[in-house]
C-alpha cells in the first residue's frame, strides 16, 4: 500500500508540473491576462495548426491522468484510515 501511494504521489508532481508548463504554452485567446502581457498581438497572426491541436491532446490527456491521480490518492487515504 505505501509503494502505490509512493507511486501515485510521485506521478502527482510530475504531472502537476507538466500541467502547469503546457497551459503556460498555449496561445492566448484574447479577453484575460494573456492581452496585458501583450498576447493579443500574435494571436490574429497565429493559426490553430496541427501543434496546437496536438498540444490540446495531451494536455487533455495529461490532465485526466492528474485527475485519476488524486481521486486514487484521496481513496487510498480514505481507506487507509479504516
């Protein structure tokens, strides 16, 4: 039990980390923080190419799997304490 939770934290961090880096490389849609630091600009010379589709999977991806992460997390503590 201690190995899985070990596991599981560990693939916490990773993921979180991982998260936070491809939501930071996503172009700005315009309207929020991305306009004051000067994202507004390149997002009409920019276009929704393979890359960017590509960055939508795995961040989609990346982010159910940081899900499953602390639901299994947030179970094994619930059931450790029984």
């Amino acid at each position: 039990m201690q190995i899985l939770e070990f596991v599981l934290q560990v693939l916490l961090g990773v993921t979180s980390l991982l998260l936070t880096l491809l939501i930071l490389l996503h172009k700005g849609r315009g309207g929020g923080l991305s306009d004051m630091f000067g994202g507004g600009m390149s997002s009409a010379m920019g276009s929704s190419g393979l890359a960017e589709r590509n960055l939508n999977r795995f961040t989609v991806v990346l982010a159910l799997t940081w899900f499953v992460t602390i639901v299994g997390l947030g179970l094994l503590t619930k059931f450790a304490e029984l």
